[in-house]
C-alpha cells in the first residue's frame, strides 16, 4: 500500500518537472533534444510496416547493389533488397532488445543495490565483490560468452547485455545510498523511531531515483551499441528479420566492392538513436546534480 | 538517581575502530581506536538546560547521538527517567524515542529534500500510529505556528529548499516537538545560522522550554553562546569533562587551564579588548593516540611533569557543584 | 572616505552582478572605500551581503556568472580591472593576497607543503633557486609558528588550524601590500581561532601589511580591527572607525546586530532578535534595502533608496534619519 502511494507522488512530480524543461539552460535543451531523437526513431520503427516503401525483405525489389537514386534514396544491397525500407524498418530488434536490458537491469541491479548498501557489513562487501568482477570484466567480451551460452534472439541477446550492465547500475545506486546515508535528515528519520524498510522507501528511494533516471538513459545507449555489435559478428537474431546490425556486416563485405550505402545509412541511425539516448542521460544528470546556486 | 534528575549518564564510553587496510590487517595484531567519548559522567535535571561545551573533537556530538539512542556506547549506563536504556530492545526504544528528541546542526541537510515540511514534521506522528490524515494535519499546523511559521498553511506546502537556514531550523524544532518530547538534545542548532537570527532561535527555544516544559542537552563550542543559554556546563576535551559546573561559576572562576584558556580565547566585541591569551602550545593530540596521564598535559601551561604524565585526573569537586578534572588545580 | 593623502587603495563605485538563471542578482552595489597603509579593515555582513564577493573582486577572481560591471579599482596608483592578464597574475601574490575561506581545500593534497612555497615564490621571482626558496619557506613557517622541518609535509598531515596558517605564511610569502582574509577562522576552534587572529595582526605590525578581514563574525572585527564597513544586501551600509562603531552605531542594521551578539563579559544579558529574514537579492523590497526590518522605517525609507550619508568624523551611515534637518 505504501510503495504505491509512494509512486504516485514521483509522478506528480514528474509532470510539471517536464514542462519546465525548456527554462533549464542548455541541459533541459539536451533532454528535449535527446528525447525527441529517440521519439522520432520508435515511432519510425513502429510505423515502419505502413511507411516503408517496400518489403525490407523482398528480393530483388530493385536492381541489386545500385547506388542511392531517387527511386531508391538509400541504394539497394547484394540482394537487391531497398535499403531505405530496411533502415526504416531494422531498429525493432535493437530497440526491444535495449528496453528489454534496461528493463531487466532496473528489476535486477536496482533493489540489489539498495539492499546491499542499506543492509552493510559483510553481505554488502560479498556482493559488491561479484559485482566489481562482473564490472571488471571486458563488457562485449561477456556479451558474447553469454549469447553463446544463451543462444541467440532478441530475449536472450537482451539477457546478456543485461548481466554486463547490471553492475553499472549497482555500483552506482550503492554509492548514491551510502552518501545519503550521511545525511542528517537520515539521522533525523531513525531519531524519531522510523523503521529501517520506512528509511529506505521514503526517505532513501526519492533521493536515488535521479541517479537511476541518468543510468538508465546512458545505458540504453550502450546496449543499443553492445547489440549492434553483437548482430555484426553474427552473435544477433536469425537472418530474415531486417535489422540494422546485420546490415552492418553485410555492408561492411560490400564495401571493398565500393558500395558505400550498404553500411552507412543503418551505422547513421544506430548513431543517432544512441546518440539521443546520451544526449538525454547527459542533459539529464546535468539537471540532476545538486542545485547550489546560492 | 534523584528526584530531579531526569538524565543520568554513568561512565559512558565510544570507541570507534579504525579501519585498517587489508595488508596491516595482515601485519599487525594491535587494534586502534578513535576514543571519541572516554569515561564521561554527569546527570541533567529536570527543566534545566545543560550545555556540553568544547572544541570540535571533544566527542560532545557524540555523546548527544548516544544518548537519543542513534548510536550504541560501547560501554557505560544511561538512565532516563529512572529506566537504563542502552540495554532497551527494539520495540522499547521506538517507544523511548518519543521522549528524547535531537535537533541537528545543519539545517539544510536535516531534512529530506523530496519531503514537504508538513510531510516532514507529521512523519513521526505517522511513525508511532499516534495520528493520521486530518488530525495529523491539524497538530502539524498547531505546531509550525507555535515555532513562529507563520501562516502555517503556507509552510506545510513548501520544500525545504524553499526556505531558509533559520526557518528550516524552527521546522526542525517542531519536528522534534511534535512527539511532546521531555528531553531535546540540541546539537549546535545555531552555528550554521546568519548571526543576525541566532537570538530569535535561541529564544524561542527558551520559551517552549516553559511551555513545553522540556528540558535540554545543549551542544555547543560557542562559548558566548553558552553562557546566553545554559544553567550548567560541562566542559569537555578529548572525549573528557574537565569542568563541570553552573554558568555563573565557570565564567567567574574557571579552574581548569583548558577551561581559562578557552574562556580568553573568546572574541571580546569591544575594539582594542586584548585578552590575555594564555598560549596554548601545540594542536590538539589525536583522538588515537591520547596521551598518558592528563590528557591536556601535552598542551598545559601548568604541567606538572612527574605527576600529570603518571596519573590521570578525576572530576572532582572543589566545591559544591564545581567539578574540575586537574590534580593541580586547588593550589 | 579615507585620507586626502594616498590611499594604499581605493574601491570606487564596485559593482558586481551575477547573471543566473534566475534573474540578475547584484551582489555588490555601487561600494567605495579606500584602505591605508598597515590598517585593518573589517568587512562584516551576513549570508547575502555581498562580503566574500568584494573579497574576490579585489583580486578580480570573481566566479562566473559573476561580472565586475562597474567600478575601479587603484592598488598603489595601478587601476587593477584594467591591466592585462600577466599582469593582473603578477600582481596576486605579489602586492595583494587572498586568504581563502577553507584550509582543507586550498592547498594542493599531492604537494609538499614546501613545493607550495616554492611554485609561488619562483612564479613571482624566477630568478630564486629552488633551495633559496626552501630556505624562505622555513622561516615563514617558522614566523607563524609552524615547525620549519613540516615543509617536507604533505597538507593531510596538518591538522586544519596548521593548514590555515600555512595559507597565511603563503599569503606573506612576497611580503604583500595587502592580505585579504576570507573567514580565516571559521572552520577552526576558538583556541586556534585567537592565535589565528594574533598572528595576522603580529605580521601586520611586522611587515607593515594592509589587513582586510572579512567575516560574519561582529566580535572578531571589534576586537581587531581600525575601521569597519557593515555590509547589507550588497550595501554599504555603515563605515567607520572600530571604537566609533562600538560606541555610537548609527545603522538601525548595526545596532540590532551589535544588540544580537553575546558577550561573555557582562553578567545578565539580554540579547535582542532582529525581526524578518534576510533579504532575497532577487526581490529586494522598494526604497531602503532594511525598511521591512527596521524599527524606526518610516514613509520615505519604503520609496527611496537612502545615500550614504556623513554621520561624523570619518563615519557615513546610509539611512535617512541622518539626512540633513531630520531630527535622529
């Protein structure tokens, strides 16, 4: 019942806190930007079988390997598949396999961390072991370990980068509850006889809350990069689905051949869907970070 | 423990474990401490204000979170209102807790900065199920008028940042008065506040000290302060009373040479008033490694060598109510 | 203001504005005054006031967003705002020296506490070898009271009264015309606070240095120094000789403050509150800048701003009850 009317309350200060955005300086200019980047790509990605000119996937819709035309704005591939089609329509896999990551990350890395700083001592040390190996550990060399364990698909793909990132998020919540935990409004709580689980959701948590925001925006930027690399060494999701990752690597044997357009225009949209996520993470942390105008 | 006394603190001590790395974990056997409260007795009294006064180090914060229980001593006994309370279990000292309330030093990071203050002040209301919703609100109202927010109405809304030092510090004071406390601990609740609004939050807390009823622990290393507020003090150095005794007699005959030399210290505001500054020589030693003996010895103008460095001094008393801790000092 | 013969230096209509997100806030408004050889002058005011900001504005060390837009500056016959950046370094350090506020932060945690001395003293004399200034380094530790053998220390190694006063013997290090001190002894003790406070005026008299001493805290400033100017909402609102200021306050602001402050040598006082809040720079009130706290506020103090006005010898108060016919 309590966590609930904690949520509610997060809300309502979400909302009013978006539209004053546009007053916060270059960062809330950041998030805007970001965030309309990242808008324009989903809903690209979830129109794309009624916008996209022709099927991403059939063959010879074109002449093969043709040079970007008016006919085909982006060119066509060894298939003669019409490469404008595939870039409208290749970001769902990375797109679900990003949210799916964050997703597991946030139910995962998020109450572990929690538990661990609040709870100390020797648990907190044990766990906060694991994570720094996990963390220590080269992240898209893990990835990949994993997705061959795992096999491949957009779940399992999302699982792997989820175990790499999920660290990240640990460390990062650890550190943001042991320094509030300083804090003499902390102090105050615990003086007047709150209860260790009311410290943590109502007095912890909402301070936290900000930092998570900023790890989860970079982060999707990551995966969305851990992704394409791993659909470009052949780790990712089946052949026939379009997806930018794949084209990537098919692009990339066409190149010596000279065709450019194979591998440029979907490498564009991972940028710019990436970039976006960074862009709100970093406008986003700069609001975020303690107001000391005094 | 008397009639009056609703505070008793016997012998209490708080030694806090240095923590050493992995390799002289390893290497050494011995265990260091920071003695930060060593051996420290007093009593309060009903309805007085008691000041714990002394130079930041001196473990006067310390003994004050021990007392309202944030914090467990590592040994010693503490009697509130005739009941020991270091060994309470959990459920008693939630309990106990609405008796003994603290207000902390910075008023900006006492409260929560996503809570409203009328959130703030009511939670612990909440906390020990003595009030919910409307009746909540209403003695929430009651109290921020009664600590000068006036109109009540208008603070329960705000933010903490959207107040200042000196109104945060009277929210804190409701906060702590909501529970109908006995006994405040007051930890430096106007070092962080312009001078200009000192005297209101001094007085107010004098006046709810009549209304209320309550009585203080009053932390400070303000001197001038302390001889505004209290009724007694005790002096501490190095996790030590050196000198304990009513306001009046420690500003007239202050025994202890750390005591005078801190009284001369104190800014005079008067043009050209030099006083004379007894020199003190050295820093003040670290709480690890304390000297032998008299603790103050190492910084004494009166060090009598053989015997200061052998035996360490008791609190005593030269007179009654005048506690001093110096084998010296009745000569 | 001041002697008619040369001021050491002299601040003339200072402005400094600091451009937020929020609004323009003038943290220092239209302030002048001149500084004399070997005198202290005390800087006094709350949060708000506008000290720390001329404190920094004096070595144009001024934060963004802040701006010094108005005003000149003439140290030794130099006008400070205008020299070009080499000079303006040459000149910090050298001729005025800033005292920072916190001792634990101000020095360099990876740096010999003599490295410190010798950075400095070899950026302003380049032609000092390195053991030359080791062995001047020393004996300024030793002027303000330190062991000359922790030059070889690093600043976690001294406790913060040590630090603050190796920031002082840094200051003297070029023998400075004139030493600005930040709340020099906010973050210390009493105890170390006084010998703090005794050593400044020691080298004063020694090196015949101007001291400018900045602090919240009045009891500091009586005691020590020759003149002071009381600062509120970035004003000026009172200046004048220590003992006049003591005996004869003529600011309604100085006298509640002086009436607000306990002092330990009288027996049964009675300290008085001044009512309202600080004043918010970004809504100042109409008129004067004290009216909504002012007992004896009347109707032009709510429309006009006062000037400052000559109360005395060498004493101004910016308040109308001073003004010319108006019986005080």
């Amino acid at each position: 019942m309590k966590k609930l009317k904690i949520k509610k309350s997060m809300l309502s200060h979400l909302l009013p806190g978006l539209t004053s955005l546009t007053k916060r300086g270059l960062a809330g200019w950041l998030v805007i930007f970001g965030a309309i980047l990242v808008i324009a790509v989903i809903v690209m990605t979830a129109l794309s079988p009624w916008i996209a000119p022709h099927d991403p996937s059939a063959l010879t819709v074109g002449p093969r390997l043709s040079p970007p035309s008016t006919q085909f704005p982006f060119g066509t591939d060894d298939l003669g598949r019409d490469m404008l089609s595939r870039v409208i329509s290749g970001g769902g896999v990375m797109l679900q396999v990003a949210i799916l990551s964050v997703i597991v990350c946030l139910i995962i890395g998020v109450p572990l961390g929690l538990f661990s700083s609040h709870t100390g001592g020797v648990i907190d040390r044990f766990i906060s072991l694991i994570m720094d190996s996990v963390y220590a550990f080269p992240g898209f060399i893990l990835a990949i370990a994993f997705t061959v364990v795992l096999g491949r698909g957009v779940i399992n793909m999302a699982l792997s980068i989820a175990v790499v990132y999920v660290p990240s998020y640990f460390r990062i919540i650890r550190s943001q509850v042991l320094s509030i935990k300083e804090m003499s409004y902390i102090e105050a709580a615990n003086a007047a006889g709150a209860r260790k689980r009311t410290v943590l959701l109502r007095y912890i948590l909402p301070n936290v809350v900000p930092s998570i925001a900023v790890v989860a925006t970079v982060n999707f930027a990551d995966a969305i990069l851990t992704a394409a690399g791993l659909t470009f060494i052949g780790m990712g999701v089946p052949v026939n689905i379009p997806d930018w990752g794949w084209d990537l690597t098919n692009g990339r044997n066409l190149l010596p051949s000279g065709a450019w357009w194979v591998i440029t225009f979907p490498g564009l949209m991972i940028i710019l869907l990436a970039l976006g996520f960074t862009l709100m993470g970093e406008g986003l942390s700069e609001l975020l970070s303690p107001k000391l105008e005094e | 423990m008397s009639e009056n006394e609703i505070l008793k603190v016997e012998h209490l001590k708080k030694y806090f474990p240095v923590e050493k790395s992995f390799l002289e974990k390893m290497l050494t056997r011995t265990r260091h401490f920071v003695r930060a409260v060593d051996d420290v007795s007093f009593s309060v009294l009903k309805g007085e204000i008691f000041t714990l006064a002394g130079e930041s180090g001196c473990g006067k914060t310390t003994t004050g979170k021990i007392i309202v229980s944030l914090m467990p001593p590592t040994s010693g006994k503490i009697f509130f209102d005739n009941v020991e309370i270091t060994t309470l279990n959990h459920e008693a000292l939630r309990v106990l807790k609405r008796k003994l309330q603290i207000i902390f030093q910075d008023p900006y990071a006492s409260f929560n900065p996503r809570m409203k203050i009328g959130e703030a002040v009511g939670h612990p209301l909440e906390i020990h199920d003595i009030a919910k919703g409307s009746e909540k609100r209403k003695k929430v109202l009651e109290i921020l008028d009664r600590v000068g927010l006036t109109p009540a109405e208008k603070f329960v809304d705000l933010y903490p940042h959207q107040m200042s030092g000196g109104q945060r510090q009277r929210a804190a004071m409701a906060r702590a008065l909501i529970l109908q406390p006995e006994f405040i601990v007051a930890d430096e609740p106007v070092s962080m506040i312009d001078v200009s609004l000192r005297t209101a939050i001094i007085d107010l807390m004098l006046n709810l000290r009549k209304d209320f009823g309550l009585t203080y622990l009053f932390i400070t290393h303000d001197l001038a302060i302390a001889k505004y507020i209290s009724d007694r003090i005790a002096i501490m150095y190095l996790g030590k009373i050196v000198e304990l005794a009513d306001k009046q007699t420690i500003f007239s005959n202050p025994m202890h040479p750390y005591t005078q030399a801190l009284l001369a210290a104190i800014p005079v505001p008067v043009p050209e008033r030099m006083r004379k500054t007894t020199q003190l020589k050295g820093d003040v030693p670290s709480a690890i490694n304390i000297p032998s003996g008299c603790r103050f010895r190492t910084r004494c103008p009166r060090c009598a060598e053989k015997t200061c460095k052998e035996k360490e001094p008791e609190l005593v008393p030269v007179s009654p109510n005048h506690y001093v801790a110096c084998d010296l000092a009745e000569k | 203001m001041g002697n008619m013969t040369q001021s050491l230096m002299t601040v003339d209509t200072l402005t400094v504005e600091y451009w937020t997100r929020k609004g323009k806030i003038r943290a220092v408004d239209n302030l002048s005054f001149s500084l004399e050889k070997s005198e202290t002058l005390g800087v006094v005011g709350e949060s708000g006031s506008g000290k720390s900001t001329l404190g920094l504005s004096l070595i144009d060390l001024v934060p963004f967003p802040g701006r010094i837009t108005r005003g000149k500056i003439v140290l030794n016959g130099k006008e400070i705002l205008k020299l070009q950046k080499d000079e303006l370094r040459n000149l910090r350090g050298k001729e005025i020296c800033y005292v920072f506020q916190d001792p634990m932060t101000s020095l360099n945690p990876v740096k010999k506490i003599g490295d410190h001395f010798v950075e400095l003293i070899r950026t302003h004399e380049p032609q000092v070898t390195k053991q030359q200034a080791l062995e001047r380094a020393k004996k300024l530790l030793r002027d303000v009271g330190i062991q000359p053998e922790r030059v070889s220390d690093y600043p976690h190694q001294l406790s913060g009264g040590m630090r603050q006063r190796v920031m002082i013997a840094l200051a003297i290090a070029l023998n400075p015309a004139i030493v600005v001190a930040d709340e020099p002894t906010t973050a210390l003790d009493v105890i170390v606070q006084a010998k703090i406070l005794d050593l400044l005026n020691a080298l004063r008299d020694a090196y015949g240095m101007a001291l400018i001493l900045i602090t919240h805290d009045l009891s500091i400033v009586l005691q020590r120094s020759d003149r002071i100017i009381v600062m509120y909402a970035g004003q000026m609102v009172e200046c004048a000789p220590s003992t006049e200021i003591y005996l004869n306050p003529k600011h309604p602001y100085t006298q509640r403050l002086l009436k607000s402050i306990p002092n330990i040598e009288l027996a049964d006082q009675k300290l008085e509150a001044i009512s309202g809040s600080p004043p918010d720079l970004l809504n100042l009130p109409k008129g004067c800048r004290f009216w909504p706290r002012c007992y004896y506020a009347f109707e032009k103090c709510r429309r006009e701003a006062p000037p400052l006005i000559e109360t005395g010898t060498e004493h101004f108060a910016r308040c109308f009850l001073y003004e010319e016919g108006r019986k005080a």
